[in-house]
C-alpha cells in the first residue's frame, strides 16, 4: 500500500532546526527526489524556538517537528506513490 518511514535525529548540528527557510529548502528538495507532487503546507514557528511544518502531498504527507535546544527533529514521510 505504500512506504512508511518515521525518523527521528539527536545531534543536528549541520542544519539551524530553528531556521524555516532552510528546513523547508532541505524538506522540498526531498520530496521532489521522490517524484511526489505538493499539493499544501502548513508551518509553525514556535517561541522561543522550534518549528513545525506538514507538507500534504498527492501521494501522502511528509512533516517535521524540530527541537533546536536539542539539536533533534521527527519527520514522518508517508508515500502511496510507486
């Protein structure tokens, strides 16, 4: 039915967890490698750090929740896609 992948990262230090732009940047080029097709997105900037972003896509969902003061993020990727 499809592929599951839930992952979560301690010890993100290549990447700023708190910077919307290139969390987004990284998530989009990721889901274009996988063929799949964006079709909505929310996000969240929490105070006084920490994002949230959830891609909708035609082929299921991908989403992010950060923890920068851990240097840790979840991302759960759903794809129903070949």
């Amino acid at each position: 039915m499809g592929s599951h992948l839930i992952m979560d990262f301690v010890g993100v230090t290549k990447v700023d967890l708190n910077d919307m732009a290139s969390v987004e940047n990284i998530l989009t080029s990721a889901i274009k490698k996988t063929d799949c097709t964006i079709i909505g997105k929310q996000e969240k900037k929490f105070e006084p750090q920490g994002l949230t972003i959830v891609y909708v896509l035609s082929e299921s969902h991908m989403s992010i929740h950060t923890w920068p003061e851990y240097n840790a993020c979840a991302i759960d990727f759903y794809n129903c896609g070949p």
